[in-house]
C-alpha cells in the first residue's frame, strides 16, 4: 500500500488490463452475457453512494462515473465492458483525478472498491 501512496504522489490515474503488472488490477471476467454484465453494472452504480453515473453508451459497452473522494477531489471513472462471447464478458475500468497533483493512490483504491462490489454482486458468475 505505501508503494501505491509514493507511486500516487506524481500519478493521478490508474486503469485495469489484460497485462496489468498487479493482479488486483487484472481484466475482470464474468459468466453472462455483455448486455446482462450492464444492466448489473448500471443497477450496482445507481444504487452505490458517491457515485454518478455522467454517461453511459451501451453500443460501445462505456460507462463514465464521477467520484468524488473524500479529499473533495472528483474522478472520472470509464468502465468498459466487452461481449467475449454469448455466455461470456469482460470489465475493465480507468480512473484518472482531476487536477495537477498526485492522486496518493486513491484511483487504484476506486477500482478495487469497484471491483470487489461487482465481484460480491455476482460472485456466481465470476470467472477466476
């Protein structure tokens, strides 16, 4: 954790992959379909406190949120969900803070909370 407060002195972003070093930070899979994974996702944010759904493009599988952390900062958080296949989909997740300064970790903190709440939501579907 203290790496991830010094990295979070000069970085202000932090975001999910395939090829993430980090394993907390690893692509989520989950057994349902994409269209499913979104109206879970969708459901999960609207009922979650501090965060705002600003956009949401469901053609494309993109959701931006706003966060506002506990500091007063604000981040913008883009979820992403892409259709592996019909029984099959994936999440990523970008978080950036607004403004010039380091984020002490604080994105990398949102994603995780995220993706633990999506993991508890659908812990039947998750795909390890």
């Amino acid at each position: 954790m203290l790496k991830r407060i010094l990295v979070g002195l000069v970085r202000s972003h932090e975001q999910t992959g395939e090829k993430a070093k980090d394993p907390a930070l690893k692509t989520k899979y989950y057994k349902m379909s994409r269209d499913k994974l979104w109206d879970e996702v969708i459901h999960l944010l609207n009922k979650t406190q501090g965060y705002k759904i600003l956009h949401e493009v469901k053609s494309v599988g993109e959701i931006v949120v706003e966060k506002k952390t506990v500091s007063g900062r604000r981040q913008d958080i883009t979820l992403t969900l892409y259709g592996i296949n019909p029984l099959k989909s994936a999440i990523d997740i970008y978080s950036a803070s607004r403004g010039s300064l380091g984020d002490l970790g604080s994105n990398y903190r949102t994603i995780l909370e995220i993706y633990k709440l999506l993991d508890a939501k659908l812990e039947l579907s998750k795909i390890t």
